[in-house]
C-alpha cells in the first residue's frame, strides 16, 4: 500500500484545502442544533455548489465522477479544517443509485445532493433497534398504493427531513429477514407525526416517527418487494466506516488540542497523564492505519460489506479510550459546566457511539457469523 497521495490526489487535496481556508468560518458552530441546523445545511449547500461533495457519485445524477480516494480526502480535510459538521446524507444516497429505478433517481438523487431535500433514515424501532429483522412497521399493499403503520425511533435529524428511507415489514409470514422491503416516504403525508427526541446535551438530533395509515404510490417501493434487508445492510455497511465520516482528522485534532492544555497547564507533566494521552494517540494511529487497509479494500472491491463492523467497533474503542482520556486529563477544570463545556458535549457524545449504527454487541454478532461463519446460538 502507498500511503502517499498521487501527484493528482496531491493536486486535489490542495485545492480543497485552500477551497477550505477560504470558506470556513473562523467562528465556532451555534451550541444549539436548532441554529446549527441551518448553519450545516449552508455549508454542505456550498460545497455541492462548488464541486466538493458527492464525489464518487456519476455526474448524471448530480455527482462529480471521482472516486473513494477523493472522498477520502474529502472527510480528511473536513475534520482537519474543523469544518461544520456534514449532513448524514451520502449514505441514503447509496441504496437510491444501486436499487432506485431511472426515475427514482431522476427525482431524488440530485436534490438529495445538494441538499435541497432533507433524507432521514427509518429502521430503528423501540422493539427493534439493533435487532432490525424484529421490525413490527407494516406496509401492505392496496391498489396502486402502499399503506403504513407503525412507529420509528432515534431517527438522526427526522424533525428536519422532508423524506424516508423506511423499512416496513411487507410478507409477515416471511423468515423475518426476508420479509421486509423498503420505501420512499413524503414526511408530508397525511397520517405522518414527528416527534423530537431530546438529548442530555439538549439537542433535538433524534425523532420519533409514527406512522398512522399512511398512504404512498406504489412506485415509492425501493428496489424489489422483500428487498429491504439487502437494501438495510447496504446503507449501513457505508454508515458504518470510519474513512467516510471524518472521524480520523477530527480525533487527531482532540488529541493535539489536549497535548498544547497538558502543555500549558504544566512544563513537567505527570507521566500518568502522558501515559494516558500517549495511549490514546496510539489508538488513533491504529485506527488511521485500519482505514487505510480498509480504504485499499473498497478500492478494489467497490462496495462495503460486513467487515465494516471492525471498523465501526474500532471506532467506537479509540473515541471512548480518547473522550475518558479527555475526562480525566481536564478533571481540574470542570468541563461540564466550567470553561471547557465543548469537551463535555464530546464525551457524552462519544458514550453513544457502541449504540448507534448498530451497537457493539451486534456488530460482534456479525463478524461472528457473516465473516468467521460460526452458527447462531438457537433460542429457547
């Protein structure tokens, strides 16, 4: 593996650095979502504007024609930059291109781009949050309409979306995981309510979504019926891998932000705390390593798949280990409610990350039987 930029990846990576001195604020972003919201939403808009998102996406549905190095790049230099946070968008884009028909995409992919139309994800449920094959939503078939019913829970920014990839469970009588499709759902709907979810650090990121007989064309089923599944694991295998999401570049600034605070608050640190950050910083670098085998990975294989829970739990360790590190490094200065709240809002933060996209246990379950082929334990 070469773990140098190509003179052309060099080249691109320059231009999206000086693309981002020039835009992004030297101001932090609003504490509160409800002002972040529209805060993102702008920037991401400029980006697309310029030619700096959806890269890898085929510039006949709003991409740019690049590749999974360029996206690399892309979430490296966001998390460098200390840019505002990207819309988890790109990945609901995934399933549109692979199983939407020519006008699915023609309706929904650019838009959903340039975020100019808000997608939100529908899967999780309260009886069926990491066991997703226990989904009870149902849509059944009635004319030329599809009609559903059911509940969602901790849906990522539902309160702000204008549509949903839903899973909805199609042939009861199906194995569970066979009998589930997926569909395209107006939040406009009649029958639809949205309901926020409020956080510990007061943002409204989640919703609850009931639905109540809602009715959608026919056409809004996604891919073929009982498809959902597949379509599932696809979206979450992209949601899933650290080298999309920028999380490389951002732990590496938190580990260089708590060096220059240890630095200052003594010439002589205790060897402890070097030990501790020290510890973290090399969790960092594994990871960094990890994606980078990764990333040479879906190079050549194109499409992520069940190996992405390594990442995912990979993850999960070196953001944990680095927010307890920050935890104890900055115990001194009361950072839940002293001069340091911003790493308070990241530790609780980081506590979620073996819950959501799937929780530890589950991506365990995974690697378990879908890589190392070891049998499901039967149920009593």
């Amino acid at each position: 593996m070469d773990l140098y930029d190509t003179p052309a990846e060099a080249e691109f990576r320059s231009r999206l650095r000086a693309w981002l001195a020039d835009n992004v604020a030297a101001e932090p972003e609003p504490a509160v979502l409800a002002e972040r919201w529209p805060f993102m939403r702008e920037f991401q808009q400029r980006l697309y504007r310029d030619g700096w998102v959806a890269l890898s996406y085929p510039k006949n549905v709003g991409g740019q024609g690049l590749g999974l190095m360029e996206e690399a790049i892309l979430s490296d230099e966001l998390g460098r930059a200390n840019a505002p946070t990207l819309l988890p968008l790109g990945h609901l884009g995934r399933p549109l291109y692979a199983y939407g028909t020519p006008e699915q995409q023609e309706r929904y992919l650019r838009p959903l781009l340039a975020v100019e139309e808000i997608w939100c994800q529908g899967f999780s449920e309260p009886s069926a949050g990491s066991d997703l094959a226990a989904l009870r939503t149902t849509a059944t078939r009635r004319g030329d309409e599809w009609v559903i019913s059911g509940q969602k829970i901790w849906t990522s920014y539902g309160g702000y979306a204008d549509y949903c990839l839903l899973l909805a469970r199609t042939d009861p009588d199906a194995v569970r995981h066979q009998g589930i499709s997926a569909f395209i759902v107006p939040l406009t709907s009649s029958g639809v309510t949205v309901r926020p979810i409020v956080l510990a650090n007061g943002d409204e990121e989640f919703a609850e979504i009931h639905f109540d007989d809602v009715r959608i064309p026919a056409a809004n089923l996604l891919g073929r019926p009982n498809e959902g599944w597949r379509i599932a694991m696809d979206v979450v295998n992209y949601e899933r891998g650290a080298v999309d999401t920028g999380y490389l570049s951002k732990f590496a600034r938190y580990i260089s932000e708590l060096a220059g605070i240890v630095k200052a608050q003594s010439s002589s640190p205790d060897r402890a705390v070097l030990r501790e950050l020290g510890a973290a910083a090399a969790g960092v670098e594994v990871l960094r390593m990890h994606c980078l085998r990764r990333l040479s990975d879906r190079i050549s294989t194109a499409r992520p798949g069940p190996e992405c829970s390594i990442d995912k739990l990979l993850m999960t360790e070196v953001e944990q280990r680095l927010m307890n590190a920050a935890s104890s490094l900055l115990a001194d200065t009361d950072i839940d409610a002293g001069s340091r709240p911003q790493w308070f809002d990241r530790y609780l933060y980081g506590r979620a990350s073996s819950i959501y996209g799937g929780s530890a246990q589950i991506q365990r379950n995974i690697l378990a039987q879908r890589l190392l082929g070891l049998p499901q334990a039967s149920r009593a």
